[in-house]
C-alpha cells in the first residue's frame, strides 16, 4: 500500500477510492480526563493553518527523501462477515527499494512464509524485467517520467491547499508521542466550502484530529473518519459513513519522517460488490543506501 505523495493526501485519497467500515466516535470528540492532553495557550485558526501548510510542504519533501531507504512492508487484510468477525486473514510482506529512481515492491513472503523456490523466481524474473526497462529508457523517456513525478508532487501541494481551506480547525492541546511534544490539532468540514478541484469534492465528507511534533512540525499521526457516504464514478464505489483510516509516521536517522502502520476499516460496495474488510499496513527495518540498489535473488524454502 503505498503511502506516498504525502502523509495527508494519502489519507484522503485511499478513503476516497473505497475505505470504511464501523461507525466510531468523533476524532475531535473532547479529549476525557487522563488522555494525556494538555492544556496550552491556544493558537489562532490562522496559526493553525499556517502549521498544517508547512508540515505538508515537509512531508511532500519527506516522499523524495524516502527513496533514500530500502524497508519491509507487510500488509494484512482481514475480511469481515455480516457481524463483523474475521472470516478469512492473508499477508503480504514486501521488500521496497530503489530501482532507477522508481520505487519498487519484491513479495519476499505470504502469510508469514517466505515464498516457494518456483514464486520466488517468478518474482526475481519481474524485478529483473523492471530493470532492463530502466536500462533501456531513453533520456527522453526519462526526463518525462520524472516530470510527471514532480506534476503528481505540486498537484498534491494544490491539494493540501484545498484541505487548509476546506476545515474549520480548533486547538486540542498537546500530547507527548513517544517522548516528544506534539500539537493537537481538530478538523471539522467548513459550511458552505466549494471544492475547486475534483478530488477535493470528498473533502467534506471527512473530519479527522492530526497530531503534529513541535520540534519537527511534521505529522506524526493522523486519524480521519467518513461522515458521509461517498461515491466514486456511477458504480465504482461507495463508501459508507463511519469509514476509517489512521496512519501513523515515525522519526528516522534524527532526519526524515517516514510511514510506521496504517489502520484501515472499509465497508463499501465496488462495482457492486459489497466489501467488508480490515487492513493493517506496517513498516519497518529502514536502512538508508547511497548507492544504486543492487537486486540479489533471495534465498527461498520450498516445502514441496
């Protein structure tokens, strides 16, 4: 599941595309006695703003400045039945890395089990496809693949501005995560906004709280929940009310923030399917390289 173009625009866009499932509480719900809230001086809206602008400016920053790392991703989906319960669970786990200034994802198990010799060659035997396309890429080819992605960035950058003017914003107080400071901070939908762009048109359908490091001013976590249902296209989607999503970032070499989990619930019908699921998305071994990534095949144990 990738995480990127952005910490906040990720969060919007894979609700918007078909994630929910039980009605919760209030993300911006007053804060009860021992939650570790704290009282301060609080900061006007505009402040406020001005915050969430530059810790989105950042964290755009902070997508270029993963491609520094190679990380493990794992992934697993639970379906849900009518009531609720797990029906059915099954794991991916991703290495990701760089490939040619692309990011890209090698399954190296499933369900927990590293992959059979036959899956694992099928796998190298993709990545290695990836490769020689890279190798052969024009300069041109190239130069257009990156324009593209900086295209995708500054669209992200319109996006967040759209997110700053679509909410109203109140001041929550501060909490301590993981041993340091961080803002508090509510968003309900403003009345009366027009979108101005055509993604920002699921904007007030959401509200969420997002907390923000002091020191860094970059998110750290974020929990944004569906208060309407939404559509996507005639029949692609929909996304009934109480969807969920809460995704959290973690501090990395003291230089850059960089994705920890992703909770998702999702209860929604595509293409007239109905969907009842919950995801959890996790990351972890980060290690930085200043090198091109040199793919080597990984050893796997086949139990047949």
């Amino acid at each position: 599941m990738a995480v990127r173009h952005g910490f906040v625009v990720a969060v919007f866009l894979a609700l918007g595309l078909a994630r929910g499932q039980q009605p919760h509480s209030h993300p911006s719900d007053a804060a009860p006695p021992g939650s570790g809230v704290e009282a301060v001086p609080t900061p006007s809206e505009d402040q406020i703003r001005d915050l969430i602008r530059r810790a989105a400016d950042r964290d755009l920053e902070n997508d270029k400045r993963q491609r520094d790392y190679t990380y493990i991703e794992r992934e697993q989906e639970n379906k849900l039945d009518g009531k609720g319960q797990v029906a059915s669970t099954e794991s991916k786990t991703h290495e990701v890395m760089e490939l040619y200034g692309e990011q890209v994802e090698r399954l190296i198990a499933k369900d927990d089990k590293p992959l059979s010799s036959k899956d694992a060659a099928k796998e190298e035997a993709r990545i290695q496809k990836l490769i020689d396309a890279r190798k052969n890429e024009s300069e041109d080819e190239r130069r257009k693949r990156l324009e593209k992605e900086e295209k995708d960035r500054e669209q992200a950058r319109e996006f967040v501005k759209e997110i700053t003017d679509a909410y109203n914003f109140r001041f929550a107080g501060m909490e301590r995560l993981e041993g340091r400071e961080v803002y508090v901070i509510d968003a309900d939908p403003r009345p009366g906004y027009e979108p101005r762009r055509r993604e920002a048109k699921l904007l007030p359908k959401f509200r969420f709280r997002v907390w923000i490091d002091q020191a860094d001013e970059e998110w750290v976590k974020l929990d944004a929940q569906c208060i309407d249902t939404v559509s996507v296209g005639w029949f692609i989607a929909r996304v009934h009310k109480g969807s969920r999503v809460l995704i959290e970032q973690t501090r990395v070499n003291d230089e850059v923030w960089l994705p920890k989990s992703i909770a998702l619930k999702l209860d929604a019908r595509i293409l007239l399917k109905g969907v009842n699921l919950d995801e959890a998305v996790s990351y972890r071994d980060y290690k930085k390289f200043r090198a091109a990534t040199k793919i080597v095949p990984a050893a796997a144990d086949d139990p047949h």
